[in-house]
C-alpha cells in the first residue's frame, strides 16, 4: 500500500510541494509548469525543489504548511490550510466555511 499511494500522489504530496502545486492547478486554473512555477514563486524555491522532500520539509515547516510527520507547536489541519491560502493567494473552500462557523 505506501508504495501504490506515493506513486499515486505525485510530487509526493504533503512531504514536498505536490498537494500546493494541485491547489494552485484547481483554484488558478493553471496547466500543471505553470502551478509549479506559480507555487515556487510564492514559496520561494526553485520549482525542481518542490519534489525534494528534504528542501520542502524545511520551507513547510518556515511558513507553517504543514508536515507529515507531527512536531510541537507547529500548525496542524486548518491552521496549515489558512497559511496555504495565504501563502499562495488562494480561497480554500473548507476555510471559508470554517471561517464562517466562527461568526
């Protein structure tokens, strides 16, 4: 099963850029060396490096996107999907319908 979802996920998901670079696809409409560009741009790496888990982790982990593995005091769930919002400029729809709870 871990090695069918890796391939499956591409860009290897939440360990790299490849779940940021699938919503910049989907929110900007963007082909997918565009969303790579656009993502890169907005985190500030090269866009090779965003399927390099070891440049990525560090960049999460700097702008509190999010990582795999749990750490102490790091953002978790929607407090990591509102950093992704705003660090790539984007409305995630989950957020806005939590945001809008809170009211």
């Amino acid at each position: 099963m871990p090695i069918s979802h890796i391939m499956a996920s591409g860009m290897t998901g939440i360990r790299a850029g490849g779940d940021l670079v699938a919503r910049a696809q989907l929110s900007k409409k963007l082909k997918i060396k565009d969303a790579k560009e656009y993502v890169a741009k907005k985190v500030g790496v090269d866009p090779f490096d965003l399927s390099d888990e070891y440049v990525m982790r560090d960049v999460r982990e700097e702008l509190g996107l999010g990582v795999v593995t749990s750490m102490p005091g790091a953002p978790k769930g929607f407090a990591a999907k509102m950093n992704i919002e705003k660090a790539l400029d984007i409305k995630i729809n989950s957020c806005r319908f939590y945001e809008s709870m809170l009211k």
